[in-house]
C-alpha cells in the first residue's frame, strides 16, 4: 500500500509508520461511517495521512487525546469532501443557506459566539476528563473505543464523561449559560 510505503520515516518527532498502523483502523472506521464504502474510505485515510503529515506541528505524542482528536477530524473532513465530489456539489456550498429565506444571521452569530464559549469552557476541563468527554461528543466514539485509545476500562470512560458532564455544567452555570440551583 502507498501510504504505507510513503510514511516510514519521521517528521516532527512522529514515527509516522506507527502513527498510521496504530489509528488505521479507527480511521477506517470513521471514513467508511461517512462514505459507506470502504474503497472510498482507504481514499479518505491515504489523503488525510497525507494532510496530517504536512501538518506534523499540530501533533503531540502519538497517545495524546490531541493527536486523536487531529487525526479524526483531519479523516472525517477528507471523508466529507470526498463524499461532496462523489455527489458532484462543493462541501462548502453556501447556496442551501441562500436558499434558506429565514436565515438568521444575528441568531447565527449568537450561536457561534456562544459555542466558542462552550468550547473554552470544554477545553479547560482536565486533560482525564476532556479527552473521553471529546471523543464521546466530538467524534461520536464509543465507550469501547475511546476505552480502547485511552487505555483505560469501560467503566472508567464512563465515570470520566460522567465527571466531564458534571464539571461542565458547574462551569456554564457560572459562566450564565445555566440558571437554578441544580
């Protein structure tokens, strides 16, 4: 296989060959979830390990919950291009919001303002608790599998998204995204 071939030095401080064996799979998985066919999804993961390369910077240790992250979100965006090509529209087409008479923007910059917020409040969790919390809501994984890259049990993925939630909720209610007592 090419990639394969093409990624066994390393940049960055990354043994690539071990990046690529070690997330192939999850990746495979994450592509063929959007594609639904595997042929396009080996595409995805070539293309997307071909990106991840030219932007080694933004990678940590090879078992960083931020790795992870990059590295699905780098297939899942190369498995949605590829998916707008295959259906012959731009994945960045704007025409269905043109379409859309109702469309809000003070309602739609409201939203992003406040996501953003959101996201700070997220990113300021503790590494053990953002990291499950991210691969669970982020990245739609399951128990199993973020138990399985974080190597920890079940039950740990659990408690942690548990605690994530738990905190997150303290958070925006001092932040004022939440009211009332509980």
């Amino acid at each position: 296989m090419f990639i394969q071939l093409f990624f066994t030095t390393q940049a960055g401080g990354i043994d690539f060959e071990l990046l690529f064996e070690k997330y192939r799979r999850l990746l495979l998985h994450k592509a063929y979830e959007i594609l639904r066919d595997y042929g396009l999804a080996e595409d995805a993961v070539s293309e997307a390990f071909i990106r991840i390369y030219k932007n080694t910077d933004k990678l940590d240790r090879i078992d960083s919950s931020r790795t992870i992250s990059f590295l699905v979100t780098i297939v899942k965006n190369t498995a949605l291009t590829l998916l707008a090509k295959r259906k012959g529209e731009s994945p960045f087409d704007d025409s269905i919001a043109a379409e859309n008479d109702g469309f809000d923007l003070e309602g739609s910059v409201l939203s992003k303002a406040v996501t953003e917020d959101m996201l700070e409040l997220v990113g300021g969790l503790k590494e053990e608790l953002r990291a499950p919390f991210l691969l669970k809501y982020a990245h739609d994984l399951s128990h199993r599998e973020i138990a399985d890259l974080l190597k920890i049990s079940e039950n740990n993925v659990t408690v942690r998204i548990h605690r994530a939630k738990k905190k997150l909720a303290e958070l925006f209610r001092e932040a004022g995204y939440i009211y009332g007592d509980k």
